[in-house]
C-alpha cells in the first residue's frame, strides 16, 4: 500500500469516528437531559390514580394511560397542588411532544407554555386541563 492511499484512509476513518462519537454523545446527552418519567397505567371508571410517592424524585410525570388516545402531562406544583393536562394541540389535535418548559406540535408548529397557554399558533385555544384532587396518599386525575 503506498504511503498516500494509508494516510487517506486512515485520516477518513478516524474523521468518520470522530463525528460519530461527537454526535453520539450529545444525542444520548439530550435524551438523558430530558427528565421525562412516563408512568404506564389504566383508568376505571374515567379516573387514574397515581401514588403521591411517583413524585418524590421528580415533580413531573407523563402518564400514558391504556386505551386513551393521548398521554397526560401531570405536574406537582411548588403549593402541593397537581395540574393535569391533556398533551393533544387545540389546533388539529395532534399529539404534543414535552420541549423544554412547554409543549409542541409537529404538525403545524404550535407551541404551548408550560401550564398550557399559546405561545405560538395557528393553535388559539389553551390546553385542556383535567381536574386533580389528592385522596389518602393518591393523586386522582379525571379524564
């Protein structure tokens, strides 16, 4: 092999290693970075009880509850008290992805502030709020 064909392939593998290990890293960094705990449960009779202890850790949960088309974003207040919100945009109902302190539509690009106001349309409704109530060690949200 002559020294410039060595050189060549040599320098494009450890380039090619280099991106991957540069990109790899701060995408596994992101996802880490996220916080995102998703709590797996069922309703009966339209409400989901979630163990007050789920909120130890973290002050956020995102609850996918089964047979219910959109998941539920449910926050410990610094007062104690929950707010519970249907992650699903005003605008097309089209499922919210958490960015950041907000929510997003990646159908048309409405953006939602933390505790559900527009920040950007074409959305122009809030979104929708499910009612909480705490009972013996539960949260119980409505649907």
């Amino acid at each position: 092999m002559q020294r410039r064909t060595f050189l060549k392939q040599s320098c494009g593998a450890c380039a090619a290693f280099s991106i991957s290990m540069i990109f790899g890293s701060s995408l596994l960094e992101s996802c880490a970075s996220t916080g995102l705990s998703v709590f797996k449960t069922e309703s009966n009779e339209g409400k989901v009880t979630i163990p007050l202890a789920q909120f130890d850790t973290n002050p956020f949960k995102l609850l996918r509850v089964a047979n219910y088309n959109y998941d539920i974003a449910l926050q410990k207040k610094e007062t104690g008290e929950f707010s519970a919100m249907v992650l699903m945009c005003t605008h097309a109902r089209h499922p919210l992805t958490k960015a950041g302190g907000g929510y997003y539509c990646t159908l048309h690009g409405s953006k939602f502030s933390g505790d559900g106001k527009v920040e950007k349309g074409p959305a122009s409704e809030p979104m929708v709020h499910l009612k909480t109530a705490v009972i013996n060690d539960n949260v119980i949200v409505t649907l």
